[in-house]
C-alpha cells in the first residue's frame, strides 16, 4: 500500500463486500474496517496489523474527515477507527456519521483524555476510545469486542460517564434546577398539551408556524426535553402551571407574539 | 479496559440518545388500559417519552399490544380544560411487587387530545 494516495479509495480485497452466508459451516464474515487517520504511519502500522488477523479486513481508508463522508455510504463498513484529531474543530464528525452509517460503530484513537471530551464522544454514539499508543494486540481485541456490539472503555472513563449520566438525570427531575420560562412559552406548553398543532398555536396566538417552532426550540434547550410528551412530563412533574397561573397567561387567552 | 456492565450500556444508551436522554418522571397518573381485550384502570409509576411502569390490578401479558389513555387534569400542566395523552405500546415486563402488580411497557405511538 502507498501511503501517498490514500484518500478514501477500497482496499482490493472482494471478500470485504460480500454478503455473510448462513450456512452453519461456514466461517463467519470479516469484520469490515474502515480506517480514518491524518498520519499515514499509523494507517499503515494498523493495516498490517489487521492483515494478520483472518477475520479482520480492512475496506477503505481515509485521511480527512470530509474524505471520510464520501466515504461510509460507498464502502459498508462495520468498524470505523478514526484518529481523535480528525473531530477536533467540529462538532459535526460524528453524528454525521452516525446519521450516514447507522450501523457504522465508531473506536476513536485519542493522544489524550479528558473528562468533557471522553463523556461526549460517547453521549454522540462513539463505541471506544483508545490511545494512539494501544498495543496491536489490544487493538485487535478492541475491535472484535466492539464488531459484536460490545462497549470498550476503561474504569476513568466509566466513571465519567457514570458521573455526566447523573447528573443529567437529576437536572430534569430535581425541581431545584427549573429554568424560568415566560408567559407566552407557558402558554405554547399549554397548547401543545391540549394536542395543539404547531399551525393551530401560530393561529391562535396572531403569528406564524415558524415563530412558534423557534419558541418550540428554545422551550425544549431550556427545559432538556427532546419531544412534546416529555415537555408534558416534565411540566406535570414540575407542576408548571403554577407561575402559569400567577400570570395572565393560559390557553384560552392568545397571547399576543411579535 | 473492560466492557460495559448492563446499568453502564443502559446509561450510554441514554446518553447517546441525543444530547437529551428519556427520563423517567415519577409522575402517579389514573390510566385506561387496554390490552388482550381486557380493560382496567391503573396507575402510572414513572413515565419517560419512551415508555412507562403501570400499577394495576391484573398483569398485562408480555409482548401484548398496549393501549391506553391518561387524562391529564385541568390546571395541571397550565391549561384550564382537561387534556388527555392517548397511546400505543407494547408489555415488556409484568412482575408483582409487594402485593402490586406492574407492568411495563414501551411507547410506540401518542397523541395528545
């Protein structure tokens, strides 16, 4: 392989492609890797690494995030690795490739670790995260645990998540924590509980549908709800028509929205 | 290194369900039940977007088809008419617990009425 072509282009191998046969006898299919690294010392290192391992294969590699999206429709791949350098500056890497490849399971290779970094490359789907200086026989078994669906991650990092998983639970049941919302997005939640659509809202309150998702948008930052039963669940566990009530604002009376 | 336990997968599950995860609220709720052509009333035990824990007289059958209707008081959550939460699911565990009987189910479907 030369190290300066690289860009996302198939390693020559038909057996990467093929559907798994069900047959009980014979070998199960390659896991199929793709590799997406800036340095192409470590793209070739870990190429050699899975090509004595038969049930490795390696399909495609990269050497830019945006190679990378041209790349997981056109290669179906199982695994991707990819250097942590390649997110750095976007927030935007790896959900894209999660929204491209669904099934794609994602190992990130890290220099270093830190809190906020590690808790959100996993809360955005990724699988693994492994330092750059991991062990060929480690990284091998890393990548066969995460194939199957398995999680890899060490006791630093379990804590972490452990840690950022709590206290985003409790930011959403503890009543301490409520954000103060105004008369008019109290009114909006009020419609939206009666099955309100958002069109129906925009016309009873004298504005459009998209003011109305703009405010949407902002209740739901505000209050960390992602659909309109959880908005209904959190009010009615926040019991929010209090403020509600202290103001003029209710469904049946439209407030005005500019 | 070493893989997740059940609680750890379930949480990153949670986590990377979106920058927001579906919570549990312990919201105690009457309920309509229907499911297996039985009805009955019940009562919610927690209630997340994705599912909910019945408390109810009988146990639902696993893998049953769910549906039910949760009104929704006036005054509750900021409306002065009654509203009602309408849904679809599915029985993924009945269990009894001290003298209770729970069942819970997960979401597929809701509208608010």
């Amino acid at each position: 392989m030369k190290p300066t072509e690289e860009s996302a282009r198939p390693i020559e191998n038909t057996e990467t492609t093929q559907v798994p046969q069900p047959a009980a006898d014979t070998p199960p299919a390659a896991i199929r890797i793709l590799l997406a690294d800036s340095q192409a010392i470590y793209r070739v290192g870990m190429r050699k690494v899975f090509a004595l391992e038969s049930d490795l294969d390696v399909v495609a590699q990269v050497d830019t995030i945006e190679q990378l999206f041209d790349t997981v429709g056109k290669y179906p791949a199982d695994v991707l690795l990819i250097e942590g350098g390649l997110l750095s500056g976007s927030s935007r890497g790896i959900p894209e490739i999660v929204q491209l490849a669904p099934g794609l399971k994602i190992i990130v290779q890290t220099s270093a670790n830190d809190e906020a970094h590690t808790v959100e490359l996993y809360r955005r789907g990724v699988r693994g995260i492994i330092p750059r200086s991991i062990s060929p026989d480690l990284l091998v078994r890393c990548v066969r645990k995460i194939a199957v669906g398995e999680t890899w991650i060490d006791n630093q990092s379990v804590n972490w998540v452990i840690k950022a998983y709590r206290s985003q639970a409790s930011a959403l049941t503890n009543p301490r924590s409520q954000p103060r919302l105004s008369p008019k997005e109290l009114a909006i939640i009020a419609c939206i509980t009666q099955g309100k659509r958002n069109k129906e809202i925009a016309f009873q309150m004298g504005t459009t549908e998209q003011v109305i998702k703009n405010y949407l948008r902002k209740i739901y930052d505000k209050l960390g709800v992602s659909d309109r039963l959880e908005l209904a669940l959190y009010c009615l566990h926040h019991q929010l028509d209090k403020p509600l009530n202290s103001e003029q604002a209710t469904a049946g009376i439209p407030v005005p929205i500019k | 290194m070493h893989e997740l336990t059940d609680l750890g997968r379930e949480m990153q599950q949670e986590l990377a369900s979106g920058d927001r995860s579906a919570v549990r609220f312990p919201v105690h709720l009457p309920v309509r039940v229907m499911a297996d052509g039985l009805e009955c009333t019940a009562e919610t035990e927690n209630f997340s977007s994705s599912g909910a824990l019945f408390r109810m007289s009988t146990l639902l059958p696993t893998g049953s088809t769910v549906h039910f209707l949760i009104e929704i008081p006036a005054g509750v959550i900021g409306s002065d008419v009654t509203a009602a939460i309408q849904g679809e699911g599915k029985v993924i565990r009945s269990y009894e617990e001290n003298g209770h009987n729970y069942s819970a189910i997960v979401i597929h479907d809701y509208r608010f009425q």
